[in-house]
C-alpha cells in the first residue's frame, strides 16, 4: 500500500514552494528538491528543509520540494505544516529569527487612512509592500485564502511577521471567523502583530470571545504591548450592533464596514453612487465617534479607476471616516491626497490652536478667536487637522516658530 | 600592456589566449579567427588608418531601367553568389514579427550551404528556427544579440564559434574598422520602389524605420532589399539609398506589425516597478535636469517607459519643454511631442504602432541611424549630448559596474542594444528593481562587465537612491531634496538580509562561449560556460 503523502501548495503556482512529505518510520530524511534555479538557490533550499525538520524533530521521511521562486520563510512554513499533518502531536514550531526591522510599535491613536490587503500565501506582494508606505497592512487569512490553504497561510503570515520589514506600516491580520479565527490567533500573537481585524462581527460576544482568546495568549507567551482590534460590520445585524461592539472591548481603535457582504445581507447592488449604505456607513461612523474610536470605510475594488478611487474617498471624509481600505498600492497615494486637509482647513486649524496655545498660556478656561468661543472638541479636531497636514507635508513640523 | 595569464579552450576545443584587461577581465585575444584588442579603459583606445570600403560598383551592370527586381529571394540569393563561410546580414526593425529572416536560411540549407555567419543587429524568439541552421552547419555562428532560445543555444556551448555582443554602435563600429565584412545584407522595407529606395514608415508591414540597415546598405558586397509593398518609382521618403541596393525582391509579406511590440517594450503594471519610474522621474527634477531645451533618452524596459509618463506629468505642471527626446520611439513619446512638449523625437527604432504612425506624420519625429547616435567612428554622436539617459540592468555591483547580457546564473539571455553607448550621456541612471525573484541586483562584482561603473552616474531602485560618488554634482543638488539617496552597499546589505544572499555562485568552467565588445571594439569581458 502507499504511504500517504501530505502537501502544502500548488506545484505550479510563481514564486511559491509546493512541499510535499510522505512520513516514515525508518530509513532516515530523504530530501529531493526541483528548482529552475538550481545553480544559485539549491545549497539554501537544501538547508532551510534540513534546518526546519531539524527544528520539528524529524528524523524519517521523504520530503518533496518544487521551488518556482518562493521565499525561504514561506517553505519553511510549508514544511512545518506538511510534517505537522503528518505527525499531529508535534507542538514545536520552525520559527524563522525575529528580525529587527519587525520589532517596531504600534500605537492606539496612529493614522490609518489606508491599509493594504495582502493575501497571506502571497509572500511575493509582502517585500516591498512597505515601500509604497500605506498606514497599514493587513496579511490577509480570511477571504483570500482558500480552504485548503489556510493551514498554510496562517504559518506563512506568522513568518512573515517575524521576517519581513513593513517600513513603519501598522501590521493587521485578518483571522477567520469563529474557532478558526481563534487558532490563527494562537499562531499570530505572539510575534508582534499590532491589530487584529475581526471579520463579519455582529455582536459584543463575538469580539469579546476573540478579545480574551487574546488575552490568555498574551499571558502565556509573555506579551506586554496591547494588541489593538478592529471589528469589520458586514451585515444588517452588526450595523445595528455597532455601538455595543465599538464599545465592547479597550483594545478595539476602530470599526470598519465592508460593503460587499453588506449589501447583499440587505438584498441590494452595491453601486459607486453608495445611496444603499448611506445609513449603514453613517451608523458606523456614530457608533465609532461615541465609543471615542476610528471609523474605516470600505474597500474601492475597481484598482483601475483612479477618478471614481477619489470621489469615493472624498465621500468617506465628507461622512466622517477616518481611512479606506485597498487591494492595490496604486491606491495608496490617491486616498492620502484626498484625506488630506485642504488649505483652508490648515489655516483655520492655525488659528485655533494659537488661540488655545494664548489660552493656556495665559491660564484661560475658554478659548476665543476674534469674537467667537471655540469649544473644546472643535480644538480637537483642529488638533487632528494640524497632525494630518503634517504627516501629509502640507505643513512644517516647527510651523509654529516660523 | 598585457600579460598573458592562461590558456583555454573554448567548447570547440581551440586554443584561446586569455589576458587580462584594464578592467581586471579576462578576454581572449583571437576571436572567432580575428584578432582582437583586450579593453584599455574608457577613452583609453586611439585607431588609425582609414576605414573600410565597399568592393566599387559599376552603374552599367546595373539595368539602366533602375528594375532590379528578381522573381524570387532564392532567385536573389543564388545572385549573390554566396560561399560557404560568409556573412549574412539583416536588421532588427520587425523585431519579434520578422518574416523573412528564417527564409534566408531555410533557402541557403537547401542549397547546402555550411558555415555561415549571421550578423543580424538583433535577434528575437521568432529566429528559434536558427538553432537548427547552426545544428546541421548552416550557420556556423552568431554575431549579435542573443535572446531567448539562441541565448540558451550558445550559453550550453553549442554554438561553433564565440559569441560576439556588441553595442547597436558597436556594430557600425565593427563594420568600419574591418573586422566584419558583409558579405550580402538582407533588408525587409515594408515599402520600396524597383531601384531599392526603400522605407519602413508606410505599407502594410509598417515597422517605423530602417536604420539598423543603413550601415549593411553602405558597405555590404552585395545588399537584396525584400518588400511586400512595391511602389512605382520613387518611392518616397527613402531611408535606405537603392543606390547600394543590388536585388529587390517581392514576397507576401515581410513582417508581422504586431510583434513590434515585443515584453521588454510594453508598460510595467508593476506597483514596484512604477514606484522606481516615479522616483527616477522624481530625481531628474530635483537634481535640476528637466528645464527648458532639456534632451533626455528612455530606453525599452517597461521602468523606463513609465518614467517617461511620470516625467511627462511633471513637465506638464512646471510648463517645461523639452527640445528633443532620443527614441526607441513609443506611444507616450508620440504623445508628448503632440501636446508640446518636446520640439523632436530623434528615432532610432519604433516601439509600437503609434510611433510608426508619428514619424510618417509628424515632421517633428525624425528617423535616425546607430551612426547618428552612437557610432564610436563618428565625428561625435548623439548619445553624449543627452542630458539623461535612463536604462535597465541585469545586474549592478558596488563599484557602479553593471551588466545587460547574462544573470547571474550565468546564463546569456540579452543583447546589449543601443545601452552602452547610451552611457555617455551627461546623467545615465539605471533604473531597477532591487531584487528579482529573489536574486539580489547589487552585487559585489557584476558576473559580466557590459558596463564601466565610471560611467554609470546613478542607480534608482524601489529601495532608495544610489548616487556615483563621482557625481559630487548630483549629490549636492538631491540633498535637500527629500529623496530616499542612500549609499550603494547599504541598499545592498538590506536586500541581502531579505533574500538570504549570498547565494551559490554558478559553477563556472574556462570555456569561453561568447565576448563582450566595448564601444571602441576592444574586448570588456567574456562569458564562461556553466558546468551543469
């Protein structure tokens, strides 16, 4: 009879690994592996297998690798979860070395006007995705992955979190909804992801289940920093629910909507007019504002229509949003420009804050410019506007010694 | 000057003289039979004497009717009187979509003809038919770029003779000092009259231009033009003279169009890749290159195409105009010199079938030659009076060297193109991808030295800005410009960590398979055969 073999991949897939391993009792580590660019890669890829069936404690077994140009923390992912089918009492881990550049804070009230979908088997879009400096990036477990990949992915996004460098972009994880999502995070907290975005929540209980899956993680490997949350509503329920779950956890920074999923639970066309989610994208943005968190508007799926990428983000700034999601990095620059303040914004934001700098100074409690009384939250928001000018080079840093 | 530092034998079994040259390579000294000058260094080489000749034609063996037209490209062939061991020639301006080339030899086999040398100005994927002419000794080898399955042909060693790559100036260069004679030249004119005057510009099989074939019609023995398009005499414009034609000869068609337009010519949807192309068009701005009358060059790559669209936006919102733009001509060109904002397109080759288009219309797009842009024999050229040139590479190291013909598996896969004599110009950047499928780009030293690093003034690429630090000029006025310049080896050392490089090195043996000549003709570097 044929031993059974256990795979991770698809042979033909560019720039990826496709492993496969067939288990043994005896006879030792067989290791054969087929790349087009032998002559430059083979004594690496012959390494990362010894080295990672080193770490899963392997000793039989025939291990199959065809590499069509994929990263080394992505075979290693692969192999760990084609020995770890085979052997399921296996609980060590093959971690690829925490590299520097993946160690770096997040912090609760940072911008994220754009964050970048990446799906979670494609290490290729990963390297550089950093480059094209979107607020955030999300390595993507949910939608985007398919069933049979979602072992693998889940391994792939934790060494990649361990490996790669995002520039400074916050970096998110989708998880799968329910006890799936709740082992991705078993996988992905402890290496420094910085916000976890629950999909498809509808109420408090959801995202608490997800909140202390993550606690206890936290408490076990010894995690200090918080991990930051952001539920996605995606149905007539979790529209209704917003408040309760914008308020149902201090981790969560924000609430998105994605629209896709929503317009068909209400039995709708999505169209780029938007009328259809009026309400629900308005009942977002309240629920955020008075849990004190962001608000995140939907993706704009047609990466080829810069004109109509625009619109729509102008749109969400006009309803109150905070930032958009993308598919592309193309539309990274368009949804920065068009969340940036406008001059006249900029200028009557000066005004507000000098006003409040006199105000403090001369240890005031109101603070006025000209004839009229500025109340606190519109200092606030004068704040907000003078930090996003900024971040967007509209305005010096030390404008206010020049 | 040199020493003689070993011995080898090339797959062949002759005996080569290896030396090694100013740029620390080792070349040969005989290649394929003639003897050749080892590399001196940039600007370093200074020939005299006079260059070659055509044999001297007589008018009256020519009908007085100006009729040169023969009844078939065999008919023309078997004309020419070829013998075993001559040189065909052809031009390159169909690229992908050459028609007749494969004809060419398919009628020498039959007439069993052996060891002939094809010096076309380029090849393409199409001419896969050839490795079965060097199979069975029709042609004993290739002079001219290598690409795709020809590449792989010789890059095994199976090629009976060396490779020589040589520049589009290189060429002219080659034919006037001698070292390659022309025996028949071979040029496909989508249109032409019946005393060889001929165009590429107009007629079904429009390519754009013929001036790859010029230098062929100057000073080939014998020169057939083969069109698919024959007007009544004159056929106007001419590019190439039927003055220097022998035979013309009409067949249904001569070139596919639409394989112009082949990979290395189409736009990058690349995010990275149109990231490089912003910020190379980024810093041609902040180092004050684009102002008014300013010249600049774009060659085929996909990156350099979108700089020019990035470049174009930026002209646009400053009010700048450029006096004239050096082709590879393309649609985004095309539409610039119509908006106004280049005064001429100087066109070397055509890109697409809009640029075919303009320079038929357009006064203001005009057809040059290798001779008017790059060759080494003129009396100046074109490419030294760009302001900037952006290019492509396979490879680059930290000395600035760079690389256009193996990767660094040692495979030999592209010509050189017009890109060394592109190096010439006031600023040549080089715009690439940091790595490729994880193979690094920045290496320690280049596996084939096509390019000098001296020359070589800066390397864009997703992951910041290398500035020569010759260019003392360029690095003081990107300072302030906000402009990720970083130095060489530390873009390297980031890219290294993310690859996991070093990498294996291909196992190189001392067989020579193939040459890379410099500008002046002398011998930069060799290419070494992989052991498998």
């Amino acid at each position: 009879m044929p031993k059974k073999k256990y795979s991770s991949g698809n042979p033909t897939a560019k720039s990826d690994f496709y492993v496969e391993f067939v288990p043994n009792n005896s006879g030792g580590v067989k290791i054969d592996i087929q790349s087009k660019t032998k002559v430059l890669h083979f004594s690496k890829i012959e390494n990362s297998c010894q080295n990672t069936l080193a770490d899963l404690k392997i000793k039989h077994g025939k291990l199959s690798v065809i590499d069509n140009g994929g990263q080394y923390f992505v075979l290693q992912a692969r192999i760990e979860v084609v020995v770890k089918s085979a052997h399921p009492g296996i609980i060590n881990e093959s971690l690829p070395l925490l590299k520097k550049h993946a160690q770096y804070k997040s912090s609760r009230n940072r911008f994220r006007r754009s964050r970048l979908y990446l799906p979670g088997t494609q290490a290729k879009l990963m390297l550089n995705a950093g480059i094209h400096q979107p607020d955030a990036i999300i390595l993507d477990l949910e939608d985007s992955i398919a069933p049979s990949e979602k072992n693998s992915a889940r391994i792939i996004v934790r060494n990649a979190l361990r490996t790669l460098d995002f520039f400074g972009a916050e970096r998110m994880v989708r998880i799968n909804q329910g006890n799936l999502g709740l082992k991705d995070l078993e996988a992905i907290v402890p290496h420094n992801v910085h916000l976890i975005l629950v999909p498809k929540v509808e109420n408090a209980k959801q995202l608490k289940a997800v909140d202390d899956k993550i606690q206890n993680i936290r408490k076990d490997c010894g995690r200090k920093e918080p991990v930051y949350l952001m539920p996605i509503l995606e149905s007539a329920k979790g529209i209704l629910n917003s408040f309760e779950i914008a308020k149902a956890s201090k981790n969560n920074v924000a609430i998105a909507i994605g629209l896709e999923d929503y317009t068909a639970d209400i039995g709708v066309e999505r169209t780029n007019q938007g009328r259809e989610s009026l309400f629900a994208r308005s009942q977002v943005v309240n629920a955020a504002r008075s849990a004190g968190i962001q608000a995140i508007d939907t993706v704009f799926s047609d990466v080829g229509d810069d004109v109509g990428l625009r619109l729509s983000v102008q749109e969400a700034k006009e309803l109150g949003f905070d930032g958009k999601g993308c598919i592309h990095p193309r539309q990274i620059k368009p949804i920065h420009e068009e969340f940036a303040p406008s001059k006249t914004e900029i200028e009557k934001a000066k005004k507000i804050v000098l006003a409040f700098d006199i105000a403090e100074k001369k240890g005031l409690g109101v603070v006025s410019l000209g004839s009229k009384m500025i109340d606190p939250p519109v200092v606030k928001r004068a704040l907000q506007t003078i930090d996003l000018a900024i971040a967007t080079k509209l305005l010096n840093k030390n404008w206010k010694k020049n | 000057m040199f020493s003689v530092v070993s011995v080898v034998k090339t797959s062949m079994g002759q005996k080569l003289k290896l030396i090694k040259n100013k740029a620390g390579r080792m070349v040969p000294t005989i290649v394929n039979g003639v003897k050749s000058i080892p590399f001196k260094g940039v600007g370093k080489h200074f020939p005299k004497g006079v260059k070659a000749a055509p044999p001297i034609s007589i008018c009256q063996d020519y009908p007085t009717s100006g009729n040169k037209v023969v009844d078939s490209l065999k008919d023309a062939l078997e004309k020419c009187n070829i013998k075993n061991g001559m040189t065909i020639s052809n031009h390159h301006h169909f690229r992908n979509g050459d028609l007749v080339m494969n004809k060419v030899f398919d009628i020498l086999a039959k007439a069993g003809k052996k060891n002939l040398r094809w010096f076309p100005s380029a090849s393409f994927p199409c001419h896969e038919p050839m490795t079965k002419h060097m199979e069975n000794g029709v042609i004993g080898h290739i002079e001219g770029s290598l690409n795709g399955p020809l590449g792989k042909y010789a890059s095994d060693g199976k090629m009976n003779g060396l490779a020589v790559l040589r520049s589009h100036g290189g060429r002219w260069q080659a034919v006037q000092d001698g070292e390659v004679h022309i025996d028949v030249a071979i040029i496909a004119a989508p249109t032409a009259d019946a005393f060889g005057n001929c165009t590429g510009d107009r007629g079904p099989s429009a390519c754009g231009l013929l001036g790859f074939g010029l230098v062929d019609s100057l000073y080939a023995d014998k020169v057939i033009v083969v069109t698919d398009n024959l007007v009544e005499f004159p056929c106007i414009p001419w590019q190439i003279q039927g003055n220097n034609v022998d035979y013309v000869v009409v067949m249904d068609k001569v070139g596919d169009p639409e394989k112009i337009v082949s990979g290395t010519t189409r736009l990058t949807k690349s995010p990275d890749r149109l990231f490089i192309a912003e910020l190379t068009a980024k810093f041609v701005k902040a180092a004050g290159i684009m102002k008014d009358g300013f010249s600049f060059q774009a060659g085929a790559g996909g990156t350099a195409l979108a700089f020019a669209i990035y470049l174009k936006e930026m002209m646009k919102e400053k009010g700048i105009k450029a006096r004239f733009i050096r082709g590879g001509s393309t649609k985004y060109l095309v539409e610039m010199l119509e908006e106004g904002l280049t005064d001429y397109i100087l066109d070397g080759q055509t890109f697409d079938l809009e640029g075919v288009r303009s320079i038929r219309e357009n006064v203001g797009h005009v057809n040059t030659s290798p001779f008017t842009s790059y060759n080494w024999h003129g009396k100046g050229n074109f490419a030294s009076m760009l302001d900037a040139v952006v290019l492509g590479a396979t490879e680059v190291d930290v000395n600035f060297n760079a690389n256009v013909v193996t990767h660094s598996d040692g495979q030999m896969l592209h010509g050189i193109g017009g890109w060394q004599n592109c190096l010439s110009s006031k600023c040549t950047i080089l715009s690439i991808p940091s790595f490729r499928n994880r193979i690094p780009i920045i290496l320690n030293k280049v596996t084939t030295l096509v390019g000098p690093g001296e020359l070589i003034d800066v390397i864009v690429t997703e992951r910041g800005i290398a500035i020569n630090p010759k260019r003392e000029d360029l690095i003081k006025a990107t300072k302030r410009s906000g402009l990720p310049i970083r130095k060489i080896e530390e873009i390297k050392e980031e890219v290294d960590e993310l690859v996991g490089a070093p990498l294996d090195r291909p196992n190189f043996t001392d067989e020579v398979i193939g040459v890379v000549k410099w500008v002046d003709g002398t011998v930069l570097d060799s290419i070494f055969k992989v052991a498998h």
